[in-house]
C-alpha cells in the first residue's frame, strides 16, 4: 500500500481538553476514488484516574478530483467504523469538553487509520451538540444541523419532569419554525426527521424547573 498513498497513514495522539490534532491524512497518485474503510479509535469508558467523560469530534474531510465534503461524527466510546468513497481522506480530532467529575479533566488517547474496502461496517453515525449552560423555564437554545444530519433525538433532564419544544427552522432569523414537536413529561424523547431544508434546531424549555447542564442534542448522520 505505501506505492499507492502519499502522507499519514493513521496515528494515535493523546488529547486535552479544548486541543486538536491530525490524525489521517491520505491522497492516492492516480486520484481515482475508492471505496476507503476507516476506523475512528476512541477512548475507553474509564482510564487509570477514573471516567473518560470526554466529547471527541472528528472533523472528516473527503473528496476525488475537484469535488470535496466533510462531516464532523463523534468518537464515541471506544470508537466507530465508516466507509467513504474517496482518492483523498483527512481527518482531524477536536477534544471540545469534559464532564469529569469535581476538576478533574482527563487527558484522552484517540486515533485513526484506513483500510481499502467496505468493511461490512453497521456502525451508527451521530454528531452530538451539547449546551454548555442550564437552561431555565420558558428559555431556548439553539443548535445548528451539522453537515448530512438527517434526523435529531434531544436528550435533556429527568423524562418523568421536563418537557420540550423542538422547532425546527430553514432561516432560524425568520420566524415561525418549518415544523415543531412538542415533548411532554414522561414521554421519550423522539427520533424527529429532518427536511433537506432544515439548518437550525430550537430547544425551549416549557417545563417548571430548569434543565441541568448538558442537554444534548444527538444528530444522526446520512453517511
């Protein structure tokens, strides 16, 4: 293989918080698309000092010829598995937060690298945007769809308490929504489709009490 591809095959890199690094970054001499596997290697669940409460994103960057794309997927627990046709692959990873307990922020260990072939992988894609901040009574927040998002479940509070209000924009500065799905109390959160045309999500939270730290807004992606 090492005739065929210039550049990095694949590494390992140790991450902080708020800190990025390259990881792959493939481009085939003859230019001609393949179908590449690739391996995202996430962190493990817990490492020596305790719980790997770590959000790691890669930025995938691919293309043939003139023609590029990218799509930001989470690392997840241990890792994912995807394939793309593609005669170049770059990927980066982007450590953007930790949920450790007390103050503790763990340092992680992520990789990549590539394989020719599909892989017969089934792994579930998701981009995950997490708010910073709690949210109060009758307040809102926004995330942006990312990059071939096509459906959203939120994930926020107590089930039995809190209760939602997703709307769903094309202009998010020109009001009212696409659509809107209401939430109850003790109702799951719902996997919610989204329109080619949707490039906004508004969370408001229509319960009493305020939604802790955290509310994440899991993507799925078409990849």
């Amino acid at each position: 293989m090492s005739g065929r591809y210039e550049r990095n095959p694949g590494r390992i890199v140790e991450l902080a918080p708020g800190s990025s690094r390259d990881l792959l970054d493939l481009r085939w001499k003859d230019e001609i698309a393949r179908v590449i596997c690739v391996t995202l290697v996430g962190p493990p669940a817990s490492g020596q000092d305790g719980a790997n409460a770590a959000v790691c994103v890669a930025l995938v960057q691919w293309g043939a010829g003139e023609a590029e794309t990218e799509a930001e997927i989470d690392f997840g627990v241990g890792g994912v598995v995807f394939t793309v046709p593609a005669s170049a692959i770059r990927i980066t990873a982007d450590y953007e937060a930790t949920f450790a307990g007390s103050e503790r922020a763990p340092v992680v260990r992520v990789g990549a690298f590539a394989s020719i072939g599909s892989g017969d992988r089934h792994t579930r894609l998701t981009r995950t945007r997490i708010a910073p901040d709690p949210i109060d009574p009758a307040a809102s927040v926004a995330f942006e769809v990312p990059p071939f998002g096509r459906a959203i479940r939120v994930l926020a509070g107590d089930q039995a308490t809190r209760a939602l209000r997703l709307d769903f924009f094309s202009d998010p500065t020109v009001p009212p929504p696409a659509y809107s799905v209401e939430i109850p109390a003790g109702a799951a959160a719902p996997l919610v489709d989204l329109t080619p045309d949707v490039t906004s999500v508004l969370l408001t939270n229509t319960g009493a009490a305020a939604l802790p730290v955290g509310a994440r807004a899991v993507f799925e992606l078409g990849i």
